[in-house]
C-alpha cells in the first residue's frame, strides 16, 4: 500500500465501521479527520466514487424498499439545485476558507448530533413544509461543497416515520444518484483522473474491513457511549481544523 495513503486508510475504515456499526459516519469522518494530512478538494475526488460502491451494495439488496414518490416529489428536486449550487461555490471557495468553512460545519453538525443523542427520549414536533424544504435545500448545497449532506438530509427523513428499510434504501439511492453525478464532473474537470481512481481502488479494504467489523459488533457494545465519544471527537476535529 502507498505509505503516502496510509492515514486515508486508517481513517475510511473507521468511517465504514462507525457506518455499519451504528449507521453514520458517511464522509465527514474520513474528511474531518483527512483534512490535518491532505486537502480536501484532493480527498473528495479519492473518496466519493467509494460511496458508489457500498451504497450500492445496499441499494442492490433492499431497492424494493425504496421511496420513489418520496424521491421524485420532495428529496431530488431540491437537492439537485442545492447539489448545483454547492458545485458552483466549490470552484470559489478554495484553500484554507474551504477549509475553515468545513472545520465550523463539523462542529455544528457534531453538536446537534449530541444534542439529538441525549434529548431522543423527548416527543419532536413534526417539521413544517418550509423547513423540511430548507434542510433538503442546504442538504444539497453541502452535498456538491463536501459530500457530506447526510446529517441534514437524514434529519428531515428521522421526522417521517419511515421504516428502518425504507430509510436506509431510499437513502442509499439518493446518495448514488449525487455521488454519480459529482464523480462524473470530477472526471470531466479533470478534478479526478486514473490516478485518484487508484487510490479509491487502494482503500476497498478498509471499506470492505470497516463493514464488516461494524456489522460483526453491532448490538455487542453499547451504541450511545460510541456515538459520543465519535461526536465529540468530530467536534475536536473541527476545531482543530480551524485554529
């Protein structure tokens, strides 16, 4: 293995296991973590088609599950202009600001995730038409910029009372339809080429390890005290990506 990809590694095999294990981690592990060792507009183009490959593996088993109307209607509308939109700023905001920017998006989003962790018990009320919109719109946006639209979009989709199959399925087919389109203009911008397509190769194992490892110790140890520790992590990650 590439010594020079080493850290990558380490870091998406604990994404796919905290995956597995306890259904997030998605990209903004492997980028919050990766962000101290490499750039992230080197990193996106390395780690997204990977997505392709496991959301595939459960779009392939349970697409009978899938939500097409809720797809069409609500989720790919919005999302898809958002996605366009975050495309666009991502050829603006480069650098230390893109890095800046994604180091306060962590934090935010690692605190909510604590907040909802430890408040779960209480009843929520449903969200409005608007703000349901809003999360799906910005979920987009933070797609095309890093990738890592799930916290928001998975938020909205907690408060439909979808099952745990259908949630997961139709999930998986949203995040093959962006991750699809962002890997093709990757490709066409020369943002991605064979070489990074290589290094995506090079980190299967840790996708296929982290899964497996997260799927063989699910329900073996205890879910909520994991989830802390990683949130709590990110927010150290995203603070120190900042300062």
């Amino acid at each position: 293995m590439d010594p020079g990809i080493t850290p990558l590694f380490l870091f998406s095999f604990f994404s796919y296991f905290a995956t597995a294990f306890a259904g997030f981690g998605g990209m903004i592990l492997p980028l919050a973590l990766g962000a101290h060792f490499y750039s992230i507009p080197w990193m996106l183009p390395v780690l997204v088609p990977l997505t392709l490959v496991s959301n595939s593996y459960i779009l392939i088993r349970y697409h009978r599950y899938v939500q097409i109307e809720l797809l069409l209607k609500k989720i790919f509308p919005l999302m898809g202009i958002g996605l366009v939109i975050g495309i666009f700023l991502f050829d603006l905001v480069q650098g230390e600001l893109l890095k800046t920017v994604f180091g306060v998006l962590v934090i935010l989003l690692a605190l909510r995730d604590l907040y909802q962790l430890y408040t779960a018990s209480q009843e929520r009320a449903p969200l409005s038409p608007g703000a349901c919109r809003t999360y799906i719109f910005f979920a987009g946006v933070i797609q095309g910029l890093y990738a890592c639209g799930g916290p928001l979009l998975v938020y909205v989709l907690n408060r439909l009372g979808l099952s745990k199959m259908v949630f997961r399925s139709t999930l998986s087919l949203v995040w093959v339809t962006m991750n699809t389109v962002l890997s093709i203009i990757y490709f066409s911008t020369g943002k991605a080429d064979l070489t990074s397509l290589r290094y995506s190769l090079l980190l299967i194992p840790a996708l296929a390890c982290g899964l497996l490892a997260g799927d063989l110790l699910h329900g073996k140890i205890a879910e909520r005290p994991f989830k802390t520790v990683v949130f709590v992590f990110l927010v150290a990650a995203g603070a120190s990506i900042i300062f």
